[in-house]
C-alpha cells in the first residue's frame, strides 16, 4: 500500500535523502546534489509531498510553490517524479490530485506547471487532470 505525506522537519529522515536523490537523477538524467540541509531549504519553500511504499521508502514526489503576488496567489508544481518500478500504477495522478486539493486549501487561484515533451505519459496525465498548454512567451537566464 502506498501511503501520502507532506514532509516538515519532524518526517525527513536521514533515511529519506537517498530515495529523495535517486528520484530526482531519474527527473533530471543528471547526478543531484542533495542533503537534508537543502531539503529543509526547499520545505521552507515548498510544500514537498511524496508517496511511500510498505517499507516506508519514498518511491514518488512533488512539490508545490505558493507565490504571493500583488493580484493573486499563484502556485508551481515541480519535481513530480515516481520511481521506474512504481510507474502506472496511478501513484503520479494521486501526487498531482492531492496538490491540486492542497493548492485549494491555501486558496492558489492558478496552477503552473512544465514538462518536457518527451515525458509523454505525465503530459497525457497534467491534460486529464485539465491542465492546458499556457500560450506565452517563456524566457530564461543563466546567471
């Protein structure tokens, strides 16, 4: 049985940073560089759930941004990954469900989201939760 949890300090286990790691390389294609000390940075940031299986390792993970702006509040969904061996089994749709009613409960009036064309199954998924490709100019710089 999968179980669901939002993260803070006092449900990061030391234990947790190799899995939060291994799921983030399978996101990235690249080495991460992770410890308990940046996840607790991005907590502070984010909210950060991730599912577990029946040995309490976490095999999938999301994270959601709130943003104040003057006019709204905005969210950005980030980071949704699930391991390789638990793919299809609706673990990404419950991540995705349980954000979008955790971006309801903190009153976000829109929801923001990418993904890279190649990741065909979680793009399938984002349209059959409604999301909709935004037409807008994205712009981007390194520093």
């Amino acid at each position: 049985m999968i179980t669901y949890d939002f993260l803070s300090p006092e449900t990061l286990y030391e234990e947790d940073v190799v899995p939060l790691r291994g799921l983030l390389e399978q996101l990235v294609k690249h080495p991460v560089d992770l410890d308990r000390e940046r996840i607790l940075l991005i907590m502070g940031q984010a909210r950060v759930l991730v599912a577990r299986n029946d040995e309490r390792v976490i095999v999938g993970m999301a994270s959601l941004y709130t943003i104040h702006l003057f006019t709204r509040t905005v969210g950005r969904i980030e980071d949704v990954v699930v391991d390789g061996s638990m793919r299809g089994q609706g673990v990404g749709r419950e991540l995705m469900m349980r954000l979008m009613t955790e971006a309801k409960r903190l009153k976000i009036s829109r929801l923001f989201l990418t993904s890279h064309p190649s990741r065909v199954e979680a793009n399938q998924l984002y349209q059959k939760l409604g999301f909709e490709t935004y037409e807008t100019n994205v712009y981007r710089m390194d520093v």
